[in-house]
C-alpha cells in the first residue's frame, strides 16, 4: 500500500470536469484506489465519492493504492493533481 499527500492546485478543486479526469485516469490502474481528505475515504474510482468529499482549491488529500501498480497509479493521480487539471 502506498499513501502520498498532495494539494489540489486548480482554484475550483475537484468539481464535475476535472473529477472526471481524475476518475478516467484511476481507472487505467488494476490496483484499488482511494482519496482521503480529513478523515474521510472515497473510492477514486468513483465520481460521486470523489465528488461528495468536496474538495476546494488549496485542499490537501491523500492518494491511497494497493495492489499490482499501486506505485504508478499513485505517483499517476499525485502528477494529475498537482498539474492543476490544466486549468
């Protein structure tokens, strides 16, 4: 298992676009992902989890993965985030 922080860079946070985004790409892992933010865990791939946390511009949440490629999907979703989604 594999646990990194990260801050959601995109002043929108993790709204309808780029939570798509977000879950397109946890989707390309075999392994299990999660998001936590303050105590709260959400399946990453799942788009009303990821969007019932909440998530704002400036907000720190960490990326869980365990299984085969847990270490390419988390350093995968870390690089995503911190991108800022493009925005």
């Amino acid at each position: 298992m594999i646990i990194k922080d990260v801050v959601v860079q995109n002043k929108v946070g993790l709204h309808a676009r780029p939570a798509t985004f977000f879950i397109q790409k946890a989707n390309e892992y075999k392994s299990s992902i999660w998001v936590e933010k303050e105590e709260r865990r959400v399946n990453a791939k799942s788009l009303l989890g990821v969007l019932s946390l909440g998530i704002v511009g400036g907000t720190n949440i960490k990326i869980i993965a365990d299984g085969a490629d847990e270490e390419n999907a988390v350093d995968g979703l870390v690089a995503l985030v911190a991108s800022g989604f493009a925005e």
